[in-house]
C-alpha cells in the first residue's frame, strides 16, 4: 500500500506467485487513485488555481477555489492487471503465456482548462481519456534432443490493442466534440537456430497486421444528440 500527499494518492498493489513441477503461475494487481495535485507554497502567485469551471444543471459556471493551491482539475485513476503463465511438460518444451491489461478514467489536459480570454475560461471539458491497452503473447520453445533443421525453435503469437480518446467543450458551448482513436497489432513468428562448427544460423518467418481506425463524435449536451464526425 502507498499514501502520497501531494495529490493524496491511494495505491495498493497485491501479486500472486506459485510453481509446480510442470506449471507456474503469476497474478499481479495494481490500482491506483490520484486527488487533485497540490501545487508547492513557494512559486509564483500566477500559478494559483484561483477559479475552475463546473456544469450546474447543465449551465457552465465559474467557481472561486478555496484552496488556489489545488489544481483543479488533475484527479484520475487506473488500474494495471498481469497474468502469467508456463507450462513445461519435459526438458524439450517451453510453453508460456502473457495477458497484460491497463486502463486509466478520463483525466483532465490541465494546461488547456487554465487558458482564459479576456478573464472568462476558454473551455469547460478538456479531457483525454479513458486510455485502454490489452495484450497477449504466447510463445513455444523447443530444444529437440536430435534434428538436422533446428537446435533450437520458438513459435510466437502476440497482439495488442490500444485505445484512447479525447474530449473537449468550450466554455458555454452545448457541443461536446469526442474522439477516439484504435490501434491494433498482431504478430506471428517462427525462429529456428541452428549451429554449425563455430558458427550459428538464425532463420524465420514473420508477418505482422497493424489496423488503426479513429472515430469522431458530436453530442448536443442539451438534448444528447449524437452526430458523427469522421471515421
């Protein structure tokens, strides 16, 4: 567990580990929850959060911070999640498995929320967010006792995807605009090595797919009318 003050940061991380003769397994947890950052007692006075922006039944409204010293609006959360597993049936196979998975809420773009024209904020939203990653990879190893091909072999099949996405309203606007962006990868591979007197031979096969997609959207807040912007 960890306490920060700063931000007044919460997080807690727990992992779980076990092996048998043939199988092993490890789990692993971390959340984290971070409060709006708290800005040092020496800096200039132009760096005081004196005023934010809240929505108050669906009208935009300046607020004066009573603590200028806390920059509103910093606060988000994630969370970070890892499996592993291998599987050794003898000394010639090799079988391991990796899941990984990590996700933040919307956390605000705070250089943006402070900017301000003639003394009236320039947005109301500014956000990025949520951020998602999931990925997988497994791969084979086998060390045969004789063949003429291959000392040694590794098959592999791996993804990722990725996803994350922006939001931002002007201050007074009833438009929120969003967008969100998609990247997904796969990789397949089979690598042999094989070695010859004094030397070593590396060869394999590859193929890898990218697929990137974004996606935009409008919403009237007022009556939560959506509107599609491009794809």
């Amino acid at each position: 567990m960890r306490y920060a003050t700063a931000n007044k940061e919460k997080t807690g991380h727990f992992d779980f580990n076990i092996g048998a003769k043939k199988w092993a397994f490890l789990t692993s947890v971390t959340y984290s929850d971070f409060d709006n950052l708290r800005m040092g007692s020496h800096g200039p006075d132009d760096y005081l959060r004196t005023q934010y922006v809240e929505t108050i039944n669906g009208v935009d409204t300046v607020v004066q911070n009573q603590n200028p010293k806390i920059q509103r609006p910093t606060a988000y959360s994630q969370i970070n999640t890892m499996q592993k597993v291998r599987y050794m049936p003898n000394n010639n196979w090799n079988f391991d498995l990796g899941l990984f998975y990590t996700t933040t809420t919307d956390y605000p773009r705070y250089d943006r929320l402070i900017r301000d024209t003639n003394g009236a904020p320039e947005s109301a939203v500014w956000d990025y967010g949520p951020q998602q990653w999931v990925s997988g990879n497994l791969q084979i190893q086998n060390t045969p006792d004789t063949n003429t091909l291959f000392d040694e072999s590794a098959f592999t099949l791996s993804f990722q995807h990725f996803k994350e996405g922006r939001s931002d309203r002007d201050f007074g606007d009833s438009f929120l605009y969003k967008t969100q962006e998609k990247v997904a990868a796969y990789t397949t591979a089979w690598d042999f090595e094989k070695k010859i007197k004094k030397a070593k031979l590396n060869y394999g096969v590859e193929y890898i797919f990218n697929k990137v997609g974004s996606r935009g959207l409008k919403t009237d807040i007022a009556t939560g009318d959506l509107t599609n912007r491009c794809f």
